[in-house]
C-alpha cells in the first residue's frame, strides 16, 4: 500500500493519488450499513435485464464448447483475439514461490501475467507485517530493487502508521475485527516491451480498510493504475521500478454497503486467483 496521509492505494513506499473514504451522511449505527443512493430512472432496470439477458446467452453459447477453454490455444485469425482485454488461454506460470506465482513467459503476455500477480501480492494485507513485507519484496523485485527498498519501507509502515488503520505495532487488527487489503487486476498494457525489458501498466480496484463493530475506517474501494517496470531476472520477470496514480474510476453502482460482519465473512470465504494476460 502506498503511504502517505489517507490510503494512496497499495504496494511499497512512492506512488500517487490519494482515495478518500466517504462515509454515508446521516448513517447512525453500522457505518458499513444503511446506505443507498437513490433509485435510479427506467432505464438503468431495462440497462440491467440487458446485461442479464447477454449474460445467460454468454453462458449457453460457451456450454456448447465443451472442454476447458484455459487448455485450448487461441485460434489464429479468431475475430477479437488480439484486442486488449481478450482472453487468450495461455496458462500464466509453472509453479509458485509461497503464495506468489513465479515462472512467467519470457513475452508479452508474461509480463503482463506477472504485473498483475505482482500488484496482487504487493496489494495484500501481507505487506503489513515486517516478515512477510520482506518475503514479497524479495519474490517481485529485482534483488537491487529489494534491497533499495526494504529500509525505507520499513520506516514508513512505522507503528505510528499502523496505529492511523487501526493496526498494531507488529501489523496485527484487534480481536473480532478483519483488516482488508486487496488488490484486483482489471486489465493490463503493454507500454513497451524489448526481450529483457517491460514497462506493463496495472488497471486494478483494490479493497482497503478495517471491518469491525467499532471500525472508524470502514472498508472502501480504491481505483488506481500501477505501472510496472519489469526486467529478465534469474529466468523470470522481476520488478525494477514502479509507481501509482488514481483512476480511472467508474461511477459508483446502486448496491448497499455490507455490514461489518458480512465484509469480514467474504474476506475469510472468498479466496483469490492467478491472474493471466
């Protein structure tokens, strides 16, 4: 998560922008409850049986396929195959390192697989905590990059800071309350790829706050885009550099906010995925 004086979204030390919570006026009680915007016209109902109605088709057309499609090479000359936010069916890695995934392609799509598992990682509630803090920056960096790194990251996840988002000195939520902090990829670009070297932007939502009855910081979403400079590495994509800004960031939708214990609950049941270009 990057520091600063409100959240600035997630990861390491830098980055820019800043997400402000804003909390529902005239809510009394569960800050993460009670909250709805008004009702929107006609038209968002007729927008959202259209959605549904595609959305059955979408699922009918591709039980007719057959097979698992994330086993199944794109087709060549397949309409859409190439545009930005096609699914490719490239399976991403070919192992793990802990919790992060390792072993991308030496190509484009690798790079961008390894941005966004990267972003994930450097987004989570692990990056709170010295010890595992040091693990995923020693995973995604480049060893000089670690190194540069970790001094001043551990200066800046202080236990004053940890203190502001409810947390202990050693990173820790109080009992009965759940600390979120989620990264989740929406799409990438490549910004410019040589053989060894990548520069791969992250477009991501990220979740961030404190679920708990007496939270004062409610968990709340975040729209950022992490841009990643990526070097061959050891036969695998490292991280040399990076950095952050805000947006771009939809509209709010219509759906009341969850309670505390309904955000918690998610949290502990809802795991998360390998993301693949």
């Amino acid at each position: 998560m990057s520091l600063g004086d409100e959240h600035d979204g997630f990861g390491g030390v830098g980055g820019s922008g800043q997400t402000r919570t804003r909390l529902p006026e005239g809510n009394s009680g569960d800050v993460y409850g009670g909250a709805r915007r008004p009702v929107r016209s006609s038209r968002s109902l007729i927008t959202v049986v259209s959605v549904v109605v595609l959305l059955i088709a979408a699922i009918a057309f591709a039980n007719q396929g057959g097979g698992d499609p994330a086993d199944a090479a794109p087709t060549t000359g397949t309409p859409g195959a190439e545009a930005p936010t096609a699914a490719t069916g490239v399976r991403p890695v070919t192992g793990k390192n802990g919790q992060i995934p390792m072993g991308f392609a030496k190509d484009e799509q690798g790079a961008q697989s390894a941005a966004s598992n990267y972003a994930v990682a450097l987004g989570s509630d692990g990056m709170f905590k010295k010890t595992g803090r040091h693990e995923i920056v020693d995973t995604v960096y480049t060893p000089e990059a670690a190194a540069r790194l970790k001094g001043p990251q551990d200066a800046a996840y202080s236990a004053e800071f940890l203190k502001k988002l409810g947390l202990d000195a050693d990173g820790n939520p109080p009992a009965g309350s759940t600390f979120v902090s989620r990264t989740i990829p929406v799409g990438t670009k490549i910004e410019s790829f040589d053989g060894d070297t990548a520069k791969v932007s992250v477009w991501y939502t990220g979740l961030i706050g404190m679920s708990g009855p007496d939270s004062k910081d409610p968990v709340s979403t975040t729209w950022m885009t992490w841009t990643f400079d990526l070097r061959w590495t050891n036969d695998d994509w490292k991280v040399a550099d990076d950095s952050q800004k805000s947006g771009p960031a939809p509209v709010p939708g219509d759906v009341t906010a969850s309670t505390a214990e309904e955000i918690s609950r998610a949290v502990e049941e809802f795991g998360g995925f390998t993301y693949a270009r």
